[in-house]
C-alpha cells in the first residue's frame, strides 16, 4: 500500500460518523472521509468533505468535493434516501463508486 493510501486511511478518517448523518439537523450535516484518488487538490490528510443539503421542498443532494472545486453530486426525491446513501458511502471514497452510483460531476 502506497503512503497516501495508508494516510487516506487513519483511524480518524476511516469510519463515517453515523449519527451525525442520520440524525442531526441537515444544516450541520458536514464531515470528510478519506479518499484514494486525487481531487485536485485533497483537504488534509488526503480527504473529501461531504455535505447533505436540501435544495428545495422536494429536492435533496449529497456533495462531495475536494479542497477546490473539483466534486461530485447526486440528487434525491426524499431526506430519508439521501441519508442512507450517505451513511453507507465506502471509505475510503473513490471517483469510481461515486459514478457507478449515480454521482455526477459538480
């Protein structure tokens, strides 16, 4: 294993904080997790930031982006999709799961 592989996956980076997805209000739904790809460039300690926001009455959305403005996003019809894909994203994150699941660049 490369060592930006076993950076991107420190215990800290390594498990999505569960209750924070499922349970605390969208506004403070924020976290990263560790990745193996590049995203031009990565947050610190080779990580992506994902974020759950609501864009409207009936629109949901999960971002995931690096520390510039390279990302990827998926939609959903209702909060309750939204966060259990969140909370079942692998880690460490790849650009390849995320489009064979639906995510499209932001």
């Amino acid at each position: 294993m490369s060592k930006n592989a076993e950076a991107a996956l420190s215990p800290e980076f390594t498990a999505i904080p569960r209750r924070l997805v499922l349970n605390r209000p969208l506004r403070e739904v924020r976290f990263r997790i560790a990745t193996t790809d590049e995203w031009f460039p990565c947050h610190e300690n080779r990580t992506v930031e994902v974020s759950l926001h609501r864009d409207a009455a009936d629109a949901w959305r999960i971002a995931i982006y690096g520390g510039d403005d390279d990302g990827r996003d998926r939609s959903f019809a209702t909060e309750e999709e939204m966060r259990q894909v969140a909370a079942a994203l692998p880690i460490p994150i790849t650009k390849a799961w995320l489009a064979r699941n639906g995510f499209v660049q932001g």
